[in-house]
C-alpha cells in the first residue's frame, strides 16, 4: 500500500510527522524510515529531516506480516491495577519480560496470552503489550499496555520522563552524600556483550539516588529513573562504588569489600541475599486514556525480606508486615 501526504506544518521532523500522520510509534516509524519506504521526490529521507510546508510525502508500507504467535505459559501474577486499557502487575523475580534466546516460551508475554490479556501489538516485534522492562531478577512493578492507543501514549510519556519510577536497593557501603545524581553513558561491555557498562560514547544515562536507611555496612536507597537503560541502576550504583547486595555481575568484590574485621557480618549477609536487592517499589503516571494519575506501590517481597533485616540489624523488620513503610522508604520524596 501506497499513501501520500502533504506537511501542513512548518518545520516537522519525519520521524514524528509520520508517527502523528499513521498513528505509529516512532520506533515503528523510524523502522519504515530505515528501510527507505518513506521518499519526497522520488528521493529516501532520513529521520531527523525537516519538513517543509507543502513537502509531498510518500510512505510504502509493507504487506502486513502473519500475526506472531505465543506460546501460553500458566504462572501466577499479582495485578495492582488493571482496566481494559492497562495493567499493573507485580513482576515476581526469575520471571523474563519478553520472549528471547533461552526463553521463547516461559516469559511474561507467554503468561499474558495464557491469562487471556489482551495486549497491544507494541513497538517492538516480539514484545506484545511490553511499555518498559525489568530484569528477569528484578521484582517489583511493571506496567502493561492492552491497546495500541495506551501503548504509543505510555511510550511518550515515558520517553518526556513524565512515568515516575522509583525502586528501593540494598547497596554495599555508603553514598557519599544524601542525594546524589548520576550522569554517565552506558553501552555494551566489549568484553561481555551480556553485561554493560560506564563508557564513553555510550547512550545518555541518568539516576537519583537517595538514602532512606544508613546500616553497618550497607545503605537503603530510593532510587528514581532519568533515563531507561539496561541494567542502568546496577551499573550507576556499582560506578559510583555502591554496588547492589546480591548482584552476581555488578557487585566487583561484595563482601570483600568490608573491612576484615566486620568480615563475618558481611559474607552473613550476602549468603541470605538469594539475589540482587533491588525492588520496583512505586510507580506513577497519568492513565493514558482516562487521564486520572494513577501512584502505586509494592512492599519488599518475602524472598529479600532476612538480607534487609541482616543489613539493617534489626530483627523485628522479620515480623513487620510492611517493612519499607516502617523504615520510612514511602514517606520520602527526593
């Protein structure tokens, strides 16, 4: 299919006159931008082209693929917030988002289609419904988009940092001041295309961090997104010498790193952590469709729950049902 539009607007970039005109993402615009479908005179564009009023665009689109199929996976999952717009659910850790190598078939995508969710097709192929990420051993709060129209407005926002999302971490040591800002790049480890790290030429990166809780050997931290990279708060906190307690990839030496005398304390508490304590722990953002703001939250899960109370040094956190309530974590702000 073949279609034809004239700019109207003076000074447009492609990518989003095409978005706004086709009701697309502007990944999925950028995508038939790429693939040189989208000409002015007979002639390709590029993205980041200005358009003149009264330019003629013209955009190919591609015969439409066969609908990509999932295998339904059963699992439980604990939704926070679900209308026929949207969902939020608490991710449960060892869970994968999306299907990909290694995990075509058990991922949260597959429990969705299993639970009968409708999702929208997404931005990305592959990724149905999926608005943002978490790590496969991250818990905590995720949104998911059920229509396209909540899709493409949940990615904007996200993208004007207008989706706030703020997640409690256990740290080694202590951060050198109250509240501090991360600003570095982030891009692939060359020497291990699993892992990222700090690296010039990366992509724009930054985190909020602030200390909720100041423990013997460790910190609790609220730490609040700037920008979404993979495993951006791992690799910000382990850059700034504050690695995540039970990070297997990011921790650069974990207990080892306590003096020798509180030694014994230490390796006590990365024992009991059976992962990286880290936890999306509130979410806010206005609903895509009715408008209304929607502020969500998630407690510390059960699995992380013996690490705090041994970092913390305080054995009543072991009974308290709520246990970042009790340590102040949501009455913070910064």
């Amino acid at each position: 299919m073949i279609l034809t539009f004239c700019v109207v607007v003076q000074s447009e970039r492609l990518d989003k006159f095409l978005a706004d005109q086709l009701a697309l993402s502007r990944t999925q615009a950028g995508r038939l931008i790429a693939d040189k479908r989208v000409t002015a005179r007979g002639k390709p564009l590029r993205a980041s082209a200005v358009l003149e009023r009264g330019t003629e665009v013209t955009v190919e689109l591609p015969d439409e693929a066969p609908p990509r199929t999932y295998t339904p996976h059963h699992a439980s999952l604990n939704f926070v917030y679900e209308d026929e717009h949207v969902a939020v659910l608490d991710k449960p850790a060892g869970l994968v988002v999306h299907p990909g190598p290694g995990h075509w078939n058990d991922t949260l995508v597959n429990v969705l289609v299993g639970r009968g969710t409708e999702l929208s097709s997404g931005s990305t192929e592959g990724r149905p419904g999926i608005v943002h990420r978490l790590d496969r051993d991250t818990s905590g709060l995720l949104i998911v988009a059920k229509s396209d129209l909540a899709h493409r407005r949940l990615a904007g926002a996200i993208e004007r940092r207008a989706v706030k999302r703020v997640y409690a971490a256990v740290v080694w040591g202590h951060l050198r001041k109250h509240v501090v800002d991360i600003e570095a790049p982030i891009a692939r480890n060359p020497k291990d295309r699993k892992r990222m790290t700090v690296a010039e030429g990366g992509r724009h990166a930054t985190t909020h961090a602030a200390v909720v809780a100041r423990f013997a050997h460790a910190d609790l931290l609220r730490v609040r997104l700037g920008t979404g990279r993979t495993h951006q708060i791992r690799v910000h906190l382990a850059h700034v010498g504050c690695p995540i307690v039970g990070d297997r990839e990011y921790t650069f030496g974990g207990s080892r790193r306590v003096t020798p005398s509180a030694r014994t304390e230490a390796e006590r508490l990365e024992t009991l952590a059976p992962r990286q304590l880290l936890h999306a722990a509130a979410l806010s953002f206005t609903h895509p469709v009715t408008g209304v703001t929607l502020a969500l939250t998630s407690e510390w899960p059960d699995d992380l729950r013996p690490a705090l109370a041994e970092a913390a040094g305080d054995a009543n956190l072991l009974a308290q049902p709520n246990p970042l309530q009790y340590l102040g974590f949501f009455a913070s702000d910064d």
